[in-house]
C-alpha cells in the first residue's frame, strides 16, 4: 500500500509538472497569436480616444434631451 502512495504522489508531481507546461506553452501561442496581432493593429490603426483629428478643440458637443417623464422612465 505504501509502494502505491508514492506512486501517486509521483504521478501528481508529474502531472502537475505537465500541466504548467503545457498552460505556459498554450498562453503562449494564444497571446503570440491572438492578442499580440491585435494590440499592434489597434495601436498603429485605432484611435479610441479620438486624439488624432485636426482641429484645435477636443471639446465635442454634448445634447441633451429634453427633461421629460418619458426620458427618466427609460434610463434604466
């Protein structure tokens, strides 16, 4: 019976050892693949902010609607 405990404890480290290998390999590709293609298109091709237009405010006009039951019915 003691023969079979350490067998078990051994095959968990093994398994245990496996796993993170294989989470740090498929984070990897993952990140390599997916988010890093991403982060660059959004970067060099995105303005999310709204920073790269040409006039001199970055004020935008803001309407408001009219105060109304209606209207405060809806905001939630």
């Amino acid at each position: 019976m003691d023969a079979l405990k350490k067998f078990w404890h051994g095959w968990q480290r093994f398994g245990q050892f496996i796993g993170n290998m294989v989470g740090r390999v498929v984070l990897s590709l993952f990140y390599f693949t997916i988010l890093l293609p991403f982060g660059l298109g959004a970067t060099l091709f995105g303005d999310t902010l709204g920073l790269k237009t040409d006039s001199g405010s970055h004020w935008k006009d803001r309407t408001t609607p009219a105060p109304d039951l209606d209207a405060a019915r809806r905001q939630f």
